[in-house]
C-alpha cells in the first residue's frame, strides 16, 4: 500500500498495479486505500485483477437501512417487540458489506410517527426543563449507546453516518408544558418563538450527546406533528401570512444553522405526496446554501416499478447537490417476498438520468427485506436482508453504476451468478432474466400500480381509489395516454378485460418458466414459486375487480363475475394448502386476505350462492 500523490485521483479514488507477483494500492486519502484494498482482495479471490486507476463518478454514494424504521423492543422505544441487538447486527452486516462498492455514507431511516429512529429518541430536552417530567422510556441510554456504536463501526468502514429527522416533531405533553405555543384553530403557532428555540435546542443536545453522528437527513411529508405540507397549520394573523414553502424553508435554514454549529451536514429529502406540495417543494428547496443535499426519489411520491416517468424534481434545483434515491429490494414491486432483478432499471436510471441532470450521487435502501423493519410488518421468523436473496443482485448493480455510471450490468450480472449460484449460473440466469418482467406483470395493469395495496391483496375501496387518485394523472395531467388508460381501466370492455388479462397471464407464464429453470436451486425455486401463486392470484383479483365494474355500470349480469369470484377462491384456497398463511393470500402489512376480497365482492356484486372457506 502507498500514498500517491496523483491529483487524479482524490480522496476516494485508487490505483491498483502489479509487477510480476507484486500487487499495489495507492491512493491519496484513507478512504481511497481502503476501496483500493476491498477491490484488490476480491479481484486476486476471484482471479479477476484488473491495473489502472479507478475514480468514483459520483462524489455521494449513500446506501441507508430501514433497520431501525420503527421497531425493537417496544420498552425501548419501537413499534415491535423484537431485541436491538438483532437490529443492530443487521445493520453492522450492512457497515461490513459497503467498502467493497465504495459507499461512503451509511443512513438510518425513521419514521417518528410509529416510533421510528429520529433525532428526538435521544433527547431529555435538557433546555425544557418543564419537558423532563415526560415518560421518555427507560431505553434512552441504551439507543444512545447503540446507535454511537453503529456509528463508529460506520467510520471505520469509511462512511459518514446520518439518521433521519423529520420537521416540528413535539413531544407529546408541548402543549401543557408551554401552552403558549398554542395556535389558533390548530394545536402550534408556526410564528411563536418557541418553535425554533425548541429546534435549537433538539439539535443541540442531539450533537452534544452523539457527536458521532456525522449529519441529519431531514424528511417532510411523514411526520405525525407538525406537518408543515399537509396541515394548514395556525391561523393566526402572522402564521396566515407566511406561505407554505416559506415555513418549510425556515425550518430547513434553522437546522442547517444548527448542523453548521457542530461541524456537521444535512441532507433534505424532497419527498411529496400531492402535486401542490410537489410545487411548494420546488421553491422551497431552490438557491438553499450551496453544501445543503437534496435527495429525491426516481419517481414522483413513492417507488413504482420500472415504468413510471422520472421524477421533475431531479435535477430541478441548479447549483444543489442532489442524489437520486433507490431501493434495492424493490419496494412497489413485490417487497420482499419475490425476486425482482432490476439491473436494467438502475442502467437506465443511474447511467442515463443522474448523469444527464448533473446529479450528485445515488442513495440506495438496501433492506426492505429486513421484514422487521417496517412498522406495519408481521412476517414471521428472522430478518431476511437482501444480501440473503437473489435481490442482492439490485445493490451489486446499483452501487458499482453509482461509482461507475458506464458499468456493464450485463457482465455484472454474469459475474454475479457465477459466484453465486456457480454450476447453475446459467439456470439461475434464464430464470431470474424475467424476474423484473414478472414483477411489474404481477402488480402493474397497462402501467398503472393498481389492485394491490403496496403489493398485498387490498380493499376494493383501496383499487377504486389507486385508480382515481394515480400519481400518474395527478402529477402528469398533460399526459394524455395515461387519460386515455385510465378511461379505458374505468369502464372496461370485453377488449380492454381480454387484453388486461393477457398481461397477467404472460406474468404467470413467465413465473411457470421461471420455476422450471429454477428447479434445484432452493432459493430461487421458493421464489419464483411465489412469483407464479401471486401472478395466478392477481389475475384472478384483475379479473374480479374489472367484471365487477362491469356489473355495477349495468354492461353485463353477474354471470362471469361469479365465476371470476370462483375461481380467485379456489386459487387461493390451492396456495394456501401448499404454501400456508403466508403471502400474498394473506396480508403481511396493510391490506386483506385474498378470501375477505372475495368477501367485497360478493357483497358489492350482489352475488348469491358462492360460500367463502374456511380451507384449514
Ligand atoms: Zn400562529
């Protein structure tokens, strides 16, 4: 290893050589020595040493974890009972995964709202003495102990470390400590100074008590307090005359002050769910100071397949640095419970759109197959992490592009199999090429998320909405193919039944063939076996909710509706026997068993005579 004094190569570049049997690293910053050493070791392993000099195109490459979204032990503070240290050692699993793809920034997502890491997990409100009587749990001590631990373990591994922190997120008893702040007609005054003294305040002691943590990653729109886009907040003569995205960019210029004052940074996320906040988000995020990184996600609110347009946010603040935010695992196209291999996608996203807007960098969720790490998650059993999955391939591929957005996913790929599935890479290869295809076949219809609620069997009330209320008419309304579907989905012909269920049916073909090339390899056979239950289930879910329509617009009798109804419950009655209460006939966050759908729409129909089983 040597120090080189190239001024190619910056802090985290490298240059590997090799005289005869002589290999070398050289770099001129730490971390640049130690991506040199996790390459050099995995190339002489794999026998696939490569000379040169090797500069990472994007200077921000974060991967974050949903690890501690919202759960562990509940004393301590989460939403599931489950212990920390199994959190924790999912996440030092990730630390120790990211040098070899050059990350340089490890983030922990939260969700305040449903007891989710955020900054004010840690705090005993040292300046609000009135505050300390709080129940604050008896695991303050020990998250604070946890997370210092992680983030020195991230250090050491050559990344920065952030956690999430959302706006105005008050303790519970605020009000009747300092009810001064009290708003008219709504329960804060946005203009009482107490607001940004409590701000201050929070950050201060946050840094004060963790001054390991490298910065915070500031997220609108999900806070269950003070949400500064959705309520309208205080009505009060001086709170009425302050826009929405002037509050928005006060409460960002205030923790930026306070991130400043400890040496630290902040990142903002521009995530939005309605195109009213898209707006206020669009000039509440431009011209900010110049250090401050705004993250936006592919697509507009949340991730949706491979399909859906880019996001106008990207790129949209000129002079900001700006990452494009990525899961891994895919989150909008099947969760955890399929593969989906998305290689193409992130080609697409990261080697064209992040290079084309002049992007910053790419963040990656790297653990949505953590299933404890979602609130609402209630699968059983031990924490499944992507790494563990043949989705393990979408982090190889979207890490290696954000060092090197020209990276040749097909080679990757080869490469990837190989060592994974070693004999069988070629079986394993036929079978998981149509795993992205299969996926955006199971839950898409003609491009549209419809007819699930985040990938589970949902409410008809829930598809009746998803289909009025698609991101793609409301943030795209000038798009008239997506009006053209979308009346074409709403009063469906025989045409448009016979075409919507053509697609489903390729999806299930493509599972069939899948699962044949996938036999003898237990990981991939569990996997596509999934895939084909939930391609049948969903077609006859299609097949249901279109006939219903159908019916309820007086263009056909209940006929074919009966039968759909049918033939959805026998399929499910089929996979629950051989698969048990698992996914997708039954729900694992939000949404119904495939049986109580059946139920909606009998009940809806006006159908007589079908009887639902019990199938134990
Ligand atoms: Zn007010």
């Amino acid at each position: 290893m040597d120090r080189a004094d190239s001024p190619t190569l910056g802090a985290e570049g490298y240059r590997l050589r090799r005289d005869n049997a002589q290999y070398s690293v050289a770099a001129s910053g730490a971390r640049g020595l130690l991506y040199g050493a996790y390459s050099l070791a995995d190339e002489l392993e794999h026998g696939s040493f490569q000379a040169g000099e090797f500069v990472p195109r994007f200077a921000d490459r974060e991967w974050w974890s949903a690890a501690f979204q919202a759960n562990f032990n509940l004393p301590l503070g989460g939403a599931f009972d489950r212990p920390i240290e199994e959190i924790s050692a999912a996440v030092e699993r990730i630390i120790r995964e990211a040098p070899a793809y050059g990350i340089n920034t490890l983030q922990l997502m939260g969700r305040a709202g449903e007891g989710g890491i955020d900054v004010s997990w840690f705090l005993h409100y040292d300046d609000f003495p009135k505050l300390q009587r709080r129940q604050l749990g008896w695991g303050i001590e020990r998250r604070t102990a946890e997370i210092r631990k992680l983030a020195r373990a991230a250090h050491a591994h050559g990344m920065d470390f952030l956690l999430w922190d959302h706006e105005l997120v008050f303790p519970d008893n605020m009000l009747e400590a300092y009810p001064e702040m009290r708003g008219t007609g709504y329960p804060y005054c946005f203009s009482n100074p107490l607001v940004f003294r409590f701000l201050d305040a929070k950050l201060d002691e946050f840094f004060r008590r963790l001054p390991e943590v490298d910065g915070i990653d500031l997220t609108f729109a999900e806070t269950h307090g003070y949400n500064l886009l959705e309520h309208g907040g205080c009505q009060c003569e001086r709170c009425s005359r302050i826009p929405t995205e002037e509050k928005v960019r006060r409460v960002i210029l205030a923790m930026h002050e306070a991130c400043l004052r400890h040496g630290k940074r902040l990142e903002v996320r521009s995530y939005n769910q309605l195109p009213t906040h898209q707006a206020v988000m669009r000039k509440a995020l431009r011209g900010l100071p110049p250090d401050i990184r705004i993250v936006s996600k592919n697509t507009v609110v949340d991730f949706r397949g491979t399909d859906y347009p880019d996001n106008p946010l990207l790129g949209a603040f000129a002079g900001q640095p700006e990452l494009l935010e990525l899961t891994a695992c895919p989150e909008g196209s099947g969760y955890g419970y399929i593969p989906a291999l998305l290689g193409g996608f992130y080609k697409d996203k990261i080697g064209r759109m992040a290079v084309e807007r002049k992007l910053a960098g790419v963040a990656l969720r790297v653990d949505y197959h953590l299933q404890y790490g979602h609130a609402t998650f209630f699968t059983a059993g031990p924490a499944v992490l992507t790494f563990d999955t043949a989705n393990e391939f979408n982090i190889v591929a979207a890490s290696r592009l954000a060092w090197d957005p020209r990276a040749d996913v097909r080679q990757m790929f080869l490469a990837w199999s190989r060592r994974r599935y070693g004999e069988r890479a070629e079986s394993a290869r036929r079978a998981l090429a149509r795993s992205a295809s299969i996926s955006q076949g199971i839950f898409f219809v003609k491009g549209f998320s419809l007819l699930t609620h985040l990938d589970m069997v949902p409410h008809l009330a829930t598809i009746d909405e998803e289909l009025k209320k698609s991101y793609l008419l409301e943030y795209f309304p000038e798009n008239s193919a997506y009006r053209a579907t979308y009346e074409k989905l709403k009063s469906p012909s025989e045409t448009t039944i016979a075409e919507v269920l053509a697609g489903k049916q390729a999806a299930v073909d493509a599972a069939e063939e899948s699962l044949r090339d996938a036999r003898g390899i237990p990981d991939l056979e569990r996997g596509f076996t999934t895939a084909r239950n939930a391609a049948v289930l969903w077609k006859d879910i299609a097949a249901a909710y279109f006939r219903l329509l159908r019916v309820e617009q007086g263009l056909e009798d209940g006929t074919k509706l009966t039968a759909a109804v049918r033939t959805e419950l026998a399929d499910a009655c089929r996979i629950e026997k051989q698969s048990a209460q698992v996914w997708p006939v039954y729900p694992a966050a939000r949404g119904i068993t495939a049986y109580d759908f059946a139920r909606e729409v009998i009940e809806r129909g006006k159908l007589c005579c079908i009887s639902v089983p019990s199938c134990q």
